[in-house]
C-alpha cells in the first residue's frame, strides 16, 4: 500500500494534468498507459501525493455546453479517485497530507476554463460544491468577463454589439464578481492562460493568494503563456505561487521560436478539426494525430529535463522559494523534455535540484508545501 519511495524523499503535488480526456474515453488509467503520461503505476513510481485533474472544458466547445461537460468530466474524475484503494479524493489541505502520509495518491479536482460557469455564479457554487478547489479563469480565447493571453481579438467580452464592456481592463464588471465570488467560497484562481491586463486585475482584487498553476517565466523563454519578471514578484508579493510547466515550448526560447516558424501548417489543421470535431468522440484521436506529427518535426531541438530546473532557478531568484511549484501539464502538451516520460520523473529533477544546491527543506516547498499553504488559506473562512 505504500509508493515505491526507494530513491526518492519528496512527496509531490503536481497542480496541473489533462488526463481526464484518457478518462472520457475509457482509458484504464489504473494500468501503464502508452499514449498518455500519467496512470497510477507512474503516479506511485514517481511519489505523487496529489495530482490535480482538471476537468478541461474547451474553449471551442458552444457557450451552452460548458457547464454541463464540466460536472460530466468531473463525475470521470470522482470516479477514478474511487477506482484504486492507491487513490483518495483530496480537497483540503488536510486531506491531501492525510492522503500523503497514508501512500496514496490524493485526486484534487480544477476546472480549466471559466467558460464552464456559463455567467453564472450559482454554477461557480455549484462546482465548489462538487469539490472543485482550482479554476482557471481563461483558456486559449477570451471568456465573455475575463481576457486570454493567447486571443489577439479585441477584448468586446462577449457583448454582442461588439462594444467592450469596459475599456482598459481584462475583466468585466462580472469576472471582478467572479473573483470576489471566488475569495468566498475559498477557490483558487489560476491565473494560468490570462491575458496580462487580466492577470492585474485580479492581483489588485483578491483577497486570497492567487496561483498559475502551469506557466513558466517569460525572460527564459518568451512564450504568451508565461510570465513576465513583474507577474512572478507580484504573485510572490501577494503569498501565491508559479506551479512550472513541462511543455518544451515554454521552457526554451529555441524550442519555442522552431513551433511558432515551422508549425503554421499544423495550427491551421488544429482550428479545422476542432470546427468539425469539437464534441465529438473523434476529437481525441485528430488531435493526436497532429500532436505526432508536431512533435516529430520539432524533435531536432532537443530540450534537456535541466530546462525545469532552469525556470525553478529563475522563478526562485525573483520571488524567492515560497513561490514555485510544479504543474507538468501532463497529457495536455504533445512533448516533454529529454528523459522525461511522465508522472514518474520526479525523482531525475529531485537530483537536478539537489546537484543545484536545494536542501530537503526547499524541495520540500517546492514539490508541496508551497501549495498546501496556499490551498490552506483558502479552506478557512474568508478574510
Ligand atoms: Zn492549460
């Protein structure tokens, strides 16, 4: 009943996984999976005391099914917690050192997409009372409240007129609702896929510690999705945290500059199988099929597993150890770095740190504490 722990000390939380569409399909996570990169043998090799699942809600998916295919992933998710006596739901923080200390894998459950809410804060209740301790406001286009880093249209917030809502801000007068809605009821905001005006709105407005739960830091590689020298100090500032992300096009500039010059092609397939085939069974396998191929003409560029250990630096020396975690993004990012193969690589960037000098303490927060602090302050009542 316990983790293979042998050459390994430190338990982790990795705040950021999309295996759930494994789930949806049926995929037996309980055995080793060969397309994917989490399952439970690798969850337990690579001593995964919690692994966030986010139920991820698409942003081409129609404004009226969103909702609704969140609770639907999120019943996969309950499900699979139940499914091995390895796995245990976690939603406190006293739960997920509950499930730590017994050799379990703690299941916690995000939601990726505020588009999953529908405009409406009884469904953000909703989902806080079926467990959901994370969401991510925006994902890869703007949400009618709340602006992307990665839509370049113009912020008109879903008004049909086309006319923003408001100017100068990247949240309507609804998402600054969201997040004071999302201070109550003790949910982290995973700043995470929010467009930079976005990112300081919510800085400026809430009360409770804010996360991005998977990006990397924008000097080292200078990718949308991550995050400029001024975001990281003032999450750091605010007592919230930068859980790095694995995706190669994140942590190196060159990796990144070779998707964005040779891949337009492929993104051009990618916005027309999800014209067709967004809601459809077939999606999974389409978008597989051109993940293969862009991680095959990408694979010259060869990113080492010290690249995570780079960002941690980086993110280390302006906001200080408290501030960085780990959120893979497993099974939503098409490659990994050289060496690593899944959830059970833990152990390989344990070394890498430790060659860097981090003692047991600081690796301790990094893989962990950090996160469990930040999730405490949101299990108590609201300041
Ligand atoms: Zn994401």
């Amino acid at each position: 009943m316990f983790r293979t722990q042998a050459a390994f000390c430190q338990s982790v939380i990795d705040l950021h996984c999309d295996s759930v569409k494994f789930l949806s399909e049926g995929v037996d996570l309980l055995a080793r999976n060969k397309a994917g990169h989490v399952d439970l043998p690798r969850l337990r090799a690579g001593g995964v005391g919690v692994q966030v699942f986010a139920a991820f809600v698409s942003a081409s998916l129609p404004a009226d099914r969103a909702f609704s295919t969140a609770l639907a992933l999120l019943d996969r998710i309950d499900a699979f917690a139940e499914s091995s006596a390895y796995l245990v739901s976690a939603r406190t923080a006293a739960e997920c050192r509950e499930a730590i200390a017994s050799g379990k894998t703690g299941i916690l459950r995000s939601v990726e997409n505020g588009s999953a809410i529908e405009d409406s804060l009884a469904n953000l209740e909703a989902l806080s009372r079926r467990g959901v301790r994370i969401l991510t406001l925006v994902h890869s286009r703007h949400t009618a409240w709340a602006a992307s880093c990665t839509d370049y249209s113009v912020f008109s917030f879903g008004k049909p007129s086309g006319e923003p809502s408001f100017r100068g801000g990247g949240l309507s007068a609804f998402g600054k609702d969201v997040v004071a809605a999302m201070n109550s009821l003790g949910m982290i905001i995973d700043l995470s896929h929010a467009a930079e005006i976005a990112f300081w709105d919510v800085i400026n407005l809430s009360k409770r510690p804010v996360i991005a739960s998977h990006s990397c830091a924008y000097s080292l590689c200078a990718a949308a999705r991550n995050l400029k020298d001024e975001q990281i100090k003032a999450l750091a500032g605010a007592g919230g945290l930068v859980g790095v992300c694995f995706f190669p096009a994140f942590l190196s500039e060159a990796y990144r500059l070779a998707f964005e010059s040779d891949c337009g092609d492929i993104f051009s397939e990618i916005s027309f199988i999800e014209k067709k085939y967004t809601g459809s069974p077939a999606l999974h396998a389409e978008y597989s099929r051109l993940d293969s191929r862009l991680a095959s003409r990408l694979s010259r560029v060869r990113v080492p597993l010290s690249a995570v250990a780079d960002h941690i630096d980086y993110i280390v020396s302006l906001g200080g150890e408290d501030c960085v975690a780990l959120g893979s993004d497993f099974d939503g990012v098409f490659s990994l770095p050289e060496g690593m193969g899944g959830c059970d690589v833990y152990p390989a960037i344990e070394k890498e740190l430790k060659k860097r000098g981090y003692s047991e303490k600081s690796l301790a927060k990094i893989f962990r504490e950090n996160f469990l602090r930040v999730l405490a302050e949101h299990d108590g009542p609201a300041p």
